[in-house]
C-alpha cells in the first residue's frame, strides 16, 4: 500500500493495474533537509521556507 499522487498512476488506474482503495489519507507534511554545503540552487532555501 502507498500514497501516491494520481498523475503518477493515472494509466495504471485507467487500465485497471492499480485499485484505488476508499480510505481517507492522512493530513501530510513537507519537510525539507539537506546538507548546506550541497546546496546547488540558489535561493532555493529561501523559496522553500514559504
């Protein structure tokens, strides 16, 4: 079982591959973590904070 975003599967649900199951997910979180001398994307921490 996962939680998966529906573009992501969206043919395998149409084809019948995958079953969409009736539960209610749960509220989700972002978190973001990542090592400050790999940060390769400038302003990227500050655009993520938001």
């Amino acid at each position: 079982m996962a939680l998966i975003p529906e573009f992501a599967v969206q043919d395998p649900l149409a084809s019948g591959a995958l079953v969409r199951l009736p539960l209610v997910p749960p509220p989700l979180r972002l978190r973001l973590v990542w090592r400050a001398d790999r940060e390769t994307v400038p302003g990227l921490r500050e655009a993520a904070a938001v």
